[in-house]
C-alpha cells in the first residue's frame, strides 16, 4: 500500500491490532505512514505503545504535528482533552462573510465534514460559532462578529472536565458539537458526539 492507503487502514482497524502492524514496520516505515494518520489517531496509538518506542516513531514526526501530539498526549483518554480534535475552523470577529467563505474554501480539504466555524480574536480567546449554512446565507458584507452566535458559559467544554461531565452538557444542551477552551478561554479543540460514542462504544 501507499502511505496515505496504509494510514488509513490504520485509523480504522481495532487499536491492539494497530499497534501489532506498527511493530512489524522498520521505525522510518511507520514513522511515513503515521505521519499521514490524524494528531489524534497518533496520540492514541503512542499512548497503546511502550514509552521507548512510541518515542522513536515520533521523533520522526515533523516538528508541527509533533508539537500538536506533545499537547495532546498528556490528557487522560477519558477527559475532553483526550478526546477532542485540536483542527477546527476559526473565523475571526472583523472578516466579512466574503473573506470567511473563501477561508473556509482554501482549508475545506483539512475536513472530512464542516458544520461549524469557530470565532476567536487573533490571541486565540473563544468568542462564538458560526454555521455553515449562516455564512452561506448572510450578505456577504457583513461582518463575522454581526452574524456568530455567543455560547453560553454553561455550555463550553473545558479541557480537563471528565466524560461524564461533558456527556451531561451536550445531552442537557442537545450539542453535536463543542468548543473546548483552556483555562484562560483559548479555545484549543472540538468534540463531537461521534468521538463521544466512539469512546464510550470502542468496538461498535
């Protein structure tokens, strides 16, 4: 297989058989087709290795999506940071709908799906959400901050809460989705329901 087939099978196929294929690998084999696999999916096969060899694998990485794995790997799997995709769509409050869709245009390939866009300022601080389907059909003069949707306090994800806290808030709140924020308001990832049940679910 190529590499992207091969990282593929990979993201897919039961954890303790992925990690029985990596050890049948040369490190500089699977360091290739890890590196096409998603910082979560690595993180998760690093924390299913001993330590030495999760470490050489990654010392492979290239230094972004290492450093993205490093912020990651620390989280307990059962918390939000262990469970939530660090890439997400961020518009920010002064771009006008025009330049937002032709954003979203240049990284759409980075997604499997886009149902939501995430407001930050240009120090990284949560301030709101965007649909899709509100950008699509808002002017396209109007700017980002005129158009989001403020997210009640009571309804953010902060990283270290426990499954069963972020459980309680996306059912209370029927959420698909949630922004997660550190303790200063930067938002660092997202959670779906999918990676909810994907964990709660693991052979499903």
């Amino acid at each position: 297989m190529d590499t992207e087939s091969a990282a593929s099978v990979l993201q897919e196929v039961n954890p303790h058989l992925r990690k029985s294929l990596v050890k049948y690998l040369s490190p500089e084999e699977a360091s290739h087709i890890v590196e096409k696999m998603s910082v979560e999916e690595i993180v998760d096969l690093a924390k299913s290795m001993h330590k030495e060899d999760a470490d050489l694998i990654l010392s492979f990485l290239k230094r972004g999506k290492l450093k993205e794995v490093e912020s990651l790997i620390h989280y307990p799997n059962d918390t939000a940071g262990g469970l939530m995709m660090v890439n997400f769509m961020t518009l920010q409050p002064e771009w006008t709908v025009l330049h937002s869709v032709s954003e979203v245009k240049k990284r759409s390939s980075e997604f499997d799906s886009l149902v939501y866009a995430y407001v930050t300022d240009e120090n990284g601080i949560f301030l709101g959400v965007v649909s899709m389907r509100s950008l699509l059909i808002s002017p396209k003069d109007k700017t980002i901050k005129e158009i989001m949707k403020p997210i009640a306090k009571k309804m953010i994800i902060r990283v270290n809460e426990s499954i069963e806290e972020i459980v309680k808030t996306m059912t209370k709140y029927n959420l698909y989705m949630c922004a997660v924020l550190d303790e200063d308001d930067k938002m660092v990832g997202v959670i779906s329901i999918d990676d909810i049940m994907r964990h709660l679910v693991p052979n499903a």
